[in-house]
C-alpha cells in the first residue's frame, strides 16, 4: 500500500479504539472551555450552562459506574451513575447561580469559578473556537470526542510529515505517528482542552522547521513556524510566548555552530530565530496591551488554590520554594518508574543524529518543561503540563532506529536523502 494508505489506516485504527471512552474524558478545565464554545456558537447564559453541566454530569455518572462494575466489594450493588450525575448537576448548578445572583455575567465562560479565574480562560478563545463547528455539528458529546480525534489524528500525522521531510525511511515515519497516539501525548490530546492544539501547532511548527532546513521548500515552512505561532497565541499565549522564545535560542545556537565551523548559518535560520524571537517579544507586547492577566495573577491563583484563599504576600519567595520542593519530588518519582526520563533519552540521543533539527526538536520540547515549571503542582492528573516533553521521543526514537532500517532496507532515493539529513547538520 501507499505511504498515505497506512497514515489513512492508522488514523482509521486510532479513531475506532477511542469508541471505547466516548464520555468520562473530561477535566476540571472543559467546563470552561466548552461553556466559552457554546457562548460563541450563540447559546445564552443559561443554556451553555445545561449543556456544560449535563456533558461533565454524565461523565461523572459514567466513571463512577466503570469504577463500580470492578469493585471487589461492591461491584454487585445498585448503578451509582444516577445519583452521582444528579448530585454533579446540583452541585454545579448551586455555584453557578450563585455567581450569576451576585452579577457575575461577564465574559464567555460560564461562571464556574471566580471572575479571577475565568478571566485566565477568557484570553484562550482558540481551543473553543476550534470546538464551535463540531459542536454544531455532532452536538456536545460527539462533537467533543469527534474534535480530539480529529486533532490528534492530526499531531500523528505531522508526526510522520516531519519524519519524511527529514527523509526517514515510511515505516519508521509511520512509527512516530504510532508513538504520537500510544504515549501521553496522545491520551492528552483526546481530552477536551487545549492541550491537543498546542502538542498539534507545536508539530507544525517544528515541520517548518524541518522545511527550512530541507532547503526545498523553506517559504512554506517559514510560514508553517510563523502561522503555528500566530495560533498558539489564540490557544494559550504562554506556549506562544515559551516556544517562540526557545526556537529563538536553538537557531542562535545552530548559526554560532555553523559559524565557528566556517559556513554561513543560512537564510532559513537566520529567519526560523527571527521569526521565534519576534513571537516571543510579540507576545509579551499584546498581552499587556490586551490586559492579559499577569504572571503575578497567574502566581496567585497557584498559590491560592485557584483565589479560593487570600493572596499572598510574597508569592515569588513562595513559588521558588515551592518550585524547588516540586522538582525534588518530581525527580524522585521519575527515579521510581524511569519510563519517561528513558524514552526522553532515547529520544535525545535520536535527536542528536540530526544536530540542527534535533536542536529545534529540543526547544519544542523543552517547553514543556517551562510549563511545567510555571505551574509547579504535583497533583494535576496525569503530568499533562509536560507533556510536550514527550514530543522529544515520538521523533526522537525514529531517528534513533533509522541506521537499523537502513542496513536492513535498501531505500530508493537514498543518495537524495543522505544530502538532506547533511543539510540538516
């Protein structure tokens, strides 16, 4: 078959295994980013709050059923789902009227929490516009689970784009779009949040990248990395702001590189490090002049349990404190299962075969950590603020194991592709 037939069979897999869990993805953040789809698909207040409650109720009632069915001692009790999904919705609807009783009705987000909070979603217009035509088209349950299909089909897909224009060997390339949808990151993007768009933009980022280093198609790819960039911005500004800065960086250090070497860096670098550079003080720039909130509002709501406690006094002193337990603990659990710091391993050690694409790759994900380390908190489900470390490995991997596909296969165009990946270094 085609290259593009076991994308398309892949994808189709990846599509039918998510049947299994149609409800019950939710987190504590899509009741905010669905009640802002809902607002915008022009729902009133109270009508994105019935189909907001009703979404994140039945899920609850959904989990709460499955984890009963293998209760060792009460998996032949009565189905709890009804009572659980009718307290959620008691409980929900309590807080929000209470917020909307005391006038709280600006914004697009349903008022699920303080206008503190939600004003942190409200400057995230991208992930819900990105629902807004799934939803009017499948509805709320569907459109969901339609839309993280949809966009992580799309991160594994840009997985093996990227692997192809580093001329990879297709089983390989089909290999790292295999690993985007059975590591974290592809659980994560299947959750309905933003989480998906950002690993998904990252990608096409980082296929610009690849473009430019090509050589054959460097337009093209300056803009993939500077439209990824301008959308990241809509999506959640800080990753703009994180991955633009560290593309910035890794293109410095490949023209100084390049530099002590005696070769010219190249135009497409020298315009990858303008473009990043330009996004991250472009960032900086309009979310003041928008009244984003600020890094000290975003250290509060930290520190305060979401402004469920008074401020802090000093909260820098307090984050550094908390930031340096976190990653003491965070490493002695990694040592505990190495899985993950194994894979990033493999991964950098198969980034290292391409040095000047592995440094973008690098820097891609490496913003993870900077996430991860602007919100320092251990007990967020399943690491999803690093998760765009595990981008280092889906690559990463593939590059590693191409010297063995290639003793074993013979590939056409090899001579073409060797002068590629030399353009690369």
């Amino acid at each position: 078959m085609r290259p593009r037939t076991w994308v398309l069979v892949l994808a189709a897999v990846f599509a039918v295994l998510q049947l299994a869990n149609v409800t019950g993805r939710d987190t504590p953040d899509t009741k905010n980013y669905l009640s802002y789809a809902l607002r915008l698909s022009g729902d009133d207040v109270r009508t994105a709050t019935a189909a907001t409650v009703d979404y994140v109720c039945a899920g609850a009632g959904t989990i709460a059923h499955r984890n009963q069915l293998v209760d060792v001692v009460r998996f032949h009790a009565p189905d709890p789902a009804p009572r659980v999904s009718a307290e959620c919705r008691t409980e929900q609807w309590r807080s929000v009227e209470r917020r909307l009783a005391a006038g709280d009705t600006g914004g697009y987000t349903v008022p699920f929490s303080s206008y503190r909070f939600q004003r942190i979603f409200e400057v995230r217009p991208g992930y819900p516009v990105f629902l807004v035509p799934f939803l009017a088209v499948f509805g709320v349950t569907w459109g969901l689970w339609a839309a993280g299909v949809v966009v992580t089909v799309a991160g594994g897909v840009l997985a093996f784009l990227i692997l192809r224009a580093l001329s990879v060997p297709v089983p390989l390339a089909l290999t790292g779009q295999a690993l985007f949808c059975l590591l974290p990151c592809g659980t994560t993007a299947m959750r309905p949040m933003s989480e998906g768009l950002l690993l998904t933009l990252t990608l096409a980022a980082l296929w610009g990248c690849a473009l430019v280093l090509r050589g054959t198609r460097p337009r093209a790819g300056l803009a993939l990395v500077g439209g990824a960039l301008l959308a990241l911005f809509a999506v959640k500004h800080s990753q703009s702001l994180f991955l633009g800065g560290c593309l910035a960086v890794a293109g410095t250090a490949i023209a100084l590189r390049r530099r002590r070497r005696g070769r010219w860096p190249g135009r497409g670098v020298v315009a990858v490090t303008g473009i990043g550079f330009g996004a991250a003080c472009g960032t900086l720039l309009l979310a003041r002049l928008l009244h984003y909130p600020s890094e000290s509002e975003s250290l509060q709501d930290l520190l305060t349990g979401h402004f469920g406690r008074p401020d802090r006094a000093h909260p820098w002193q307090e984050f550094f404190h908390l930031q340096l337990n976190f990653w003491v603990e965070w490493l002695r659990r990694q040592a505990w299962e190495p899985v993950f710091a194994a894979t990033l391993a493999a991964g950098a050690w198969g980034a290292a075969r391409r040095p000047a694409f592995g440094v973008f790759l690098l820097a891609g994900a490496f913003t993870g950590v900077l996430t991860q380390a602007a919100h320092p908190d251990i007990g967020i489900w399943g690491d999803r603020l690093i998760v765009l470390a595990w981008l280092l490995p889906v690559i990463g991997v593939p590059l590693l194991l191409e010297p063995l596909v290639r003793t074993r296969v013979k590939v056409p165009g090899q001579g073409q592709g060797e002068r590629a990946a030399h353009s690369m270094r």
